[in-house]
C-alpha cells in the first residue's frame, strides 16, 4: 500500500482571466513535511483551498488517501482526516482555549437532537469523553496550561499554537499550515519550528504541508518544497537544491535579500 496520503495532478484554477494556479503538481506521504513558497499573488492559499475542498478546480484531479475529492465538500474532505489553520487566527474570543478545542470535536458527537435538548446521559457522557479528548491533545502539545485562559489574554505566538491544537484534535492524516508563522517575531518563529516538529513526533503519520513566507521556517523544517510564482511551480525540491536555484534566487529568495 502507497504512503502516499495527498496528491494533486496538474490542478488549475482560474478567477476570470486571471490564472491563479497552473498544473499544480505534489504529493506528500506519511510523516513527511513539505512546503510551498513563493511571492504575494504566487497563489499558495488558492491551492490550499483547493486541496481543503473550499475551492473546486477547473481542471486535474486532487487525491486524499487514495481517492478522487474533487467531488467532495469541505465537511467531507475533514471527516475523512484533513485539517487546516488559516493565515489569520480564527479563534473564538468569547470562549476558553478548551472550549475552542473542543468545538473541533462536536462534529463527532454520538447523540442526537433531543438528546441535546433534555440533557440525558449520553449528551453528558459524550460531553465528557470530549472535554477529556481535548485536554489531552493540549496536554500532548504542552497548552494544557492555558486551557481556561481565553485566547484574547495570550500572546499571539500562543495563539498560533491553539489553533494548530484545535485543527490537531481529530488525530488528522493531513494537516495543512497556512503562513503560521504570519506576525511572529524571530524567536517565537524557532519556537514554532520546534512545535511542528513535536506535532511529527507525537501525531504518528501524520503529514504537514506548510504555506509561509519565512524561510527561516521552511528551510528548517520541511523535507521538501515546491516554489510557486504567478501560479506555476517554477522549482522543487530539497531546501539545499531550491536555496540554490538560481530561478528561485531570482524570483522569491532574491526578493526578500532586498527587504
């Protein structure tokens, strides 16, 4: 059997005349961790939009364990074990940092309707069973400390990782990272660099494709990675063999040596 868990073949995706992605191309397999980079407009969150099932695509095929999602809704596609975060946090304010965890869990509730409604025991049992569920993976990811506090009073750094706690709770086979390292400063970005590497280690399988404009990041963490620029992949590769592209100096790594 393939390990290979998320694939995409030739993907295109147009917004009138403009292209926003070409013949995207990638795969991802167990346990690996991959990234895609590239400039604003390059179009790395339209192919996560894609691949999340919040965008179909014009044309090519994406394959999630095994099988053609292009027909599927995002719903169906998380069900199965694909989760992701977004460029801004989208945590509840209003709610403690276990309760925004386990809203993540509430799709999966055994108990119906009436049940709710009456408060009879299996609403209480299954509500236990998630409270638990949800320390747990705040446990694993060493949040358990702030799991009363609301995310408002925590600095930002920890909020970004809440929100990867939540997208983690299902025990996901994908999960896909859209610019988490967006407003952190140098050392919370080293700080998240160990995180992802403790989620690889403790989430057995698991798969992470990562979108960042930090190469910091992505030369540290990922295995391999695709450049994106104006919708094509322009390079792939290791993160020693793309540092060396000269393509890639030219149109993305040259670009941030000028900022």
């Amino acid at each position: 059997m393939s390990d290979i868990v998320l694939k995409t073949d030739k993907i295109r995706l147009a917004f009138g005349g403009v292209v926003a992605v070409n013949d995207f191309t990638m795969e991802i397999a167990k346990g690996e961790i991959r990234g895609i980079i590239g400039p604003n407009g390059a179009g790395k969150t339209t192919i996560f939009n894609v691949l999340s099932r919040i965008y179909t695509q014009d044309s090519g095929t994406v394959e999630f364990l095994g099988e053609d999602i292009s027909a599927k809704d995002q719903i169906s596609v998380a069900r199965m074990g694909m989760s992701r975060t977004f460029q801004n946090t989208r945590l509840f304010s209003g709610l403690s940092v276990l309760d925004n965890v386990k809203v993540a869990l509430d799709f999966s509730a055994k108990y119906g309707l009436f049940e709710a409604m009456l408060l009879l025991p299996r609403r209480k049992k299954a509500e236990k069973e998630t409270a638990a569920k949800a320390l747990e993976c705040l446990k694993i990811l060493h949040l358990d400390q702030y799991a009363q506090q609301r995310p408002s009073n925590l600095p930002y750094g920890i909020q970004r990782r809440v929100e990867i706690a939540r997208a983690l709770a299902n025990n996901p086979k994908v999960l896909l990272l859209d610019e988490p390292a967006a407003g952190l400063n140098p050392e919370e970005v080293f700080e998240l660099i160990d995180f992802i590497k403790e989620i690889k280690k403790h989430f057995e399988g698991i798969a992470i494709l990562v979108i960042e404009h930090r190469m910091d990041l992505i030369m540290n963490l990922c295995d391999y990675i695709y450049v994106q620029n104006f919708g094509m992949t322009i390079a792939s590769g290791t993160p020693e063999s793309v540092q060396n592209d000269p393509v890639v100096l030219s149109a993305y790594l040259g670009e941030e040596e000028q900022q």
